[in-house]
C-alpha cells in the first residue's frame, strides 16, 4: 500500500477514535449538539489535504489535561473549579480555523479563541457556559523580509520568537511589542500592543500593515477584502470580537547594533519620593530614544520589623551609554545615574535584561514558550494626566505598606504616543496621558480563601488612586483586562453591559466598534466576557 493510501487510512482510523470516545462522554455534551456530530462537522468541512482529527483533543484523551494546562498563564484559573471545554482544537491549518466557525455557529456553541494565554482574566479559555477552545499556538509561522522591512507573523507565534527570527535577519531592526516574551502575538497586537519603545514607535498596532482573519461567514480576509473599518477595528479594539485573527503583517522598526539599559533602585530613605516627583515631569517629555519606567514595591526598612517604599527605574536607551549619561545629567540629575550603572547590549539582548533574565544568556532562550515562572495573580490599570504631588505620592506611600503585598507600575507616555490621534486605531489612550499605572498582586497558593484577599488588595490600591487618575470615563488598558469593570452576559442587555467596560476601554472609539462589529458579526457569535457589543435592536440600521 502507497503512502497516499495510508495517510487517508490513518486519518479514518483516528476519527473513529475520536467519535468511538465522543460518544462514550456524550453526557457532558451541550444541549444543541452532541460532541461526535460537531467533531463530524469540523472534518467535513476541513480539507482532506490537511487532517483535523490529530488537532482535536476531548477530555477522554490522554493529552486533553496537558494541552489545557500548557497556555494557562495565571494559576487561578487552573484549578478543579474552573469549568473545562469539552473539546480543543488546536488549529494546525487555516481551514481548521475556518472549520471552526462554520461548525461552531451550526451547533450554537461558544467557542474561546486562544493564542498565548496571557489573558489576565484569563476568558480566552475559561467560561461559565458549554464551550470548547481554538487555541491557536501551532499557528506560529514567522515570515521576515528585511529588504521591505516587513515581517509576516501568525497569530499564535510569541514575541520572543518574533524578536528572535527578526535578530536572526538583521542587528538594526525591532519591533514595538511587550517585555514579556512568552505572551502570544494574537491577543497582544490586536489589544494594542504595549512596550518599552512606545515613545519611539508607538504601539504593535501602529506598525501593522496587513492582516488575515476568519471572519463569521468562514472566509479568509486581508485588509483589503475585510474593508478599512474592520482593519481598524482589530487594530487596538480587540480581535476576538470580530472574527480569528490568523496573522499580521508588520513594518519594522530601525534600532541602532547598540543600546543601553539600566535599573536603578531608591528606597524613601534614598530621596524616591523626590526622584519619583521629577521623574513624572521629565519621563514623558524626555528624549524619545529612552523610556524608563518606575516599579513601586514594599521592601524591608533598615530597622528590623519596619517597611519602606522602593522605587526602581528600569529603563531602554536607543544608543550608547555616552548619549544617555549626557541626556540624564541634563534633565534628569536626581537620579544620580552613573556609568557603572550602564549595561551597552544589542537590542535583543535587551529584552533578556527586561525579562530578568542574565544578560550573558543566549538569545535563544527567547524560543522558550513556557514562561520563567507562574503565579496566582490579579491586574488593573489606570492612566495619569496630571502629575500626582509630593503629598499625594506620600499618601500612596502609606496606603501600599499598609497593604504591603501589592505592586505599582508606571509606564511613561509622550514621544510618538502623543502624536498619533486618538482614532487612527481602536486603541484610544494617547496624546494627554502622563503614563500609564498597573496594579498587581501575585501570590503562590491556591484557593479562593487565599485569592481573595490578594484580589482585594488591588482593588483597595486601585480606590486610593482615584483622585490621582483620569475620570469620565476613567480610563483602562483591554490588554490588562480586569473583569471588576464589568461583565457581559451576552443577552438581551448586551449593549447595555458592554457600554460600561467598553467606554473605559475605548473611550470615544467604542460607539464606531460597536457599529462595526453589529455589520461584521450581527448576531454576536464572537463573544466573551468583555467583547465588544452589537448595537440593540431598536438602534440599528
């Protein structure tokens, strides 16, 4: 027998596993449809040159735990009392993921879509409802053509692949992207895409050019066939809520062969009250080549049994050390910055630096997809308009060694992230915000007894804050999604529930999302906790 007459053979073979298994665990099917009918319908409507059975895992299989549990990125939702889907696919083709949407909207089910897991809240594999995940990880092809400084990139590909294969082609190019390089390209670009050369570049979403997703109807999309209005929408507003995302294509950035990062830590009894007062007035006006952000955390006080106040001012200069010590001597002093203090690296090393990791690491620790460490954690966010007086910083300072177990990071913003107009993309947090805040808390046992009190501690953080933050709406970054904003539950008051997170989110650009998403996607089948509404009847057309 021929190898072409085997492949189809063994294809046969494993979905009769597949329905043989479905039907013995057709108890924990939905009510609309059982397992082995919707597994039936995702192979008729994949292609035979690209077999779906060895991509779908249900409980019954052996691996169905370990593929659940590789891309759950926040421990809190890895527990007993999380509710499991009852199948994953784990797309290996396109067609697959065409498949999904086709067979997912026949048999009414909900599906989660999933690239890295990072999700805070973590609804790209988690609901109260029946559902089953698209987790997009083998989709992780990486394209990089530095003649058109262009890269093409799949969804379920992670930035540190992305930093990687781009250093591998050239030293002078970047791209804008988050510090964490396991965290998946899908769900960081399409939320906006935040990292430590924003006031260089700006955002992920202001380098993307092109993109591919699987919209309701099944069909393969690229920018000009999805139309402006639903490019822009998936640029910053989210792309779970409009359809799958499968790639983007990215411009690339110019970084010089040698840049420059340090962390420099002050306590209140070394001055941070007023080094972190002039850092809110330089960090956002400063040269656009550097971005230093601020990280407040309770330490230990020199006398036993008190606490204190450190601030650390973890920074990226896009140049050498010589430029940077002669712009911080001219407008940022207090800090007392040295060149001892100065780490000069490429910029792909850098990342290992913002990651903790040891400088002297090779790159290729950056393909690693599981992350350094995981935690029982929770985030918020908030954006600074006005810079916050010594009297205020020093309340925080009371509130947080109060609390004590709770972390605050500053972000600043300005540089390019003031210059581009708040609509250009759905993402809206732009020129006005001195920087952006966000609240964590991060603990290591499990247990509801234990979450709640750490959870609580954020939100305690979050309250102090509010003279401090900006108001009507007070704002919110999607991409550190914090479900105290509120929760849809994708009924007849949807546009109601959606309104209140939606505004804080995306400000004066939820009302044009809302409108694309009602013509895109009219009856709401990409939907979860905090996606994006379809206008209510009586307000459409």
């Amino acid at each position: 027998m021929g190898r072409s007459a085997i492949l189809p053979l063994l294809s046969l073979l494993s979905l009769l596993v597949l329905l043989s298994l479905a039907s013995q665990a057709s108890a924990s099917s939905s009510p609309s449809s059982s397992r082995n009918t919707f597994i039936r319908c995702l192979v008729n409507h994949s292609e035979p040159s690209h077999p779906i059975t060895s991509a779908i895992f249900i409980p019954s299989n052996a691996s169905f735990s370990s593929v659940l549990e590789a891309y759950i990125r926040n421990l809190r939702f890895n527990n007993s009392d999380t509710r499991k889907p009852y199948l994953i696919l784990t797309a290996l083709h396109v067609s697959h993921v065409q498949a999904a949407v086709i067979c997912a909207q026949k048999h009414n089910l909900l599906m989660k879509i999933r690239s890295g897991g990072h999700d805070y809240e973590g609804v790209s594999y988690r609901a109260q409802l029946p559902f089953f995940i698209l987790d997009m990880f083998n989709l992780r092809s990486i394209q990089v053509d530095i003649d058109s400084e262009t890269a093409s990139v799949q969804a379920g590909a992670i930035l540190g692949e992305v930093y990687y294969r781009i250093a591998e082609k050239s030293k002078t190019h970047g791209f804008p992207a988050g510090v964490c390089p396991t965290v998946g390209v899908g769900g960081h670009i399409s939320g906006g895409g935040y990292g430590n050369m924003m006031r260089k570049y700006g955002l992920s979403v202001d380098q993307v050019i092109d993109a591919q997703i699987v919209d309701v109807h099944g069909r393969l999309l690229d920018r000009k066939s999805m139309g402006e209005d639903l490019f822009w929408a998936i640029r910053g507003g989210g792309g779970a809520s409009f359809g799958v995302v499968v790639s983007y294509t990215l411009k690339l950035v110019r970084v010089p062969e040698v840049v420059t990062v340090f962390q420099v830590a002050r306590t209140l009894e070394q001055n941070a009250t007023e080094i972190l007062h002039k850092w809110q007035h330089v960090a956002p006006s400063i040269d656009n080549d550097l971005f230093i952000r601020a990280i407040i955390d309770v330490v230990n006080g020199t006398e036993n049994g008190t606490k204190t106040v450190r601030v650390t001012f973890i920074a990226l200069f896009l140049g050498d050390s010589k430029r940077l010590l002669s712009i911080m001597n001219e407008s940022f002093p207090e800090l007392g910055l040295k060149q001892s203090d100065c780490i000069e690296t490429s910029w792909l090393q850098s990342v290992l630096f913002w990651t903790n990791i040891n400088i002297t690491e090779p790159a290729e620790i950056l393909l690693d997809r599981t992350p350094q460490s995981l935690n029982y954690l929770k985030r918020k966010s908030d954006y600074v308009k006005e810079p916050i007086p010594k009297q205020g910083l020093e309340g925080i300072w009371k509130k947080m060694i109060e609390l004590e177990d709770t972390i605050l990071y500053f972000n600043p913003y300005g540089g390019r992230m003031a210059e581009i107009p708040a609509s250009a993309t759905a993402f809206p947090h732009r020129a006005g915000n001195l920087w952006k805040v966000q609240y964590q808390a991060n603990w290591n046992e499990a247990g509801k007894e234990v979450a709640d009190p750490y959870i609580e501690l954020t939100r305690k953080l979050h309250k102090h804050m509010t003279p401090f933050v900006s108001k009507n709406p007070r704002g919110a970054f999607f991409n550190y999604k914090d479900l105290d904003l509120g929760i849809n539950h994708n009924g007849k008051n949807s546009y109601q529930e959606g309104r209140v997170y939606g505004v804080e989110y995306f400000e004066d650009n939820f009302d044009r999302l809302v409108r694309i998403k009602t013509d895109v996607d009219p009856s709401n089948f990409f939907r979860n906790e905090q996606s994006i509404p379809t206008l209510p009847p009586n307000r459409k057309g």
